[in-house]
C-alpha cells in the first residue's frame, strides 16, 4: 500500500516530467504511470474545453 505522502511525492513527479527512482517498488511504478495517464488525459481535456491552469491532486487523508 503506498501512504497518502508518498502518492503526492509520486503525483508531482508525474506532473513534473521528472524520472522515477531506481529503487521504486512494483505499485509505485504503476501508480506513476497511471498519474503520467491521468495528467496527459486531464491537460487535454482542460485544453478542449478552455481551462487554462488544471490541477491534478490526491485528496489529503491522515497516516495512521
């Protein structure tokens, strides 16, 4: 299971265009791919329809 703070450090890495880290495990590099899709599908959509600055984020949960 990958914690709520991970996922957002995962989700600006996909957004930024930035290369995931070597030692990521199995469900962090699907989750990254998946986020690259999402954003790549989010940017195209916010274009058709004259959205100019889109935002793609996880919504907050708390660690226990």
């Amino acid at each position: 299971m990958i914690t709520n703070k991970r996922s957002q450090e995962l989700l600006m890495l996909a957004t930024t265009g930035k290369p995931l880290n070597e030692d990521a495990t199995e469900e962090e590099k699907r989750f990254y791919i998946e986020c690259k899709h999402d954003y790549k599908v989010m940017k195209g959509t916010a274009n058709k329809y004259g959205i100019k600055n889109p935002i793609l984020e996880i919504p907050m949960e708390v660690d226990l």
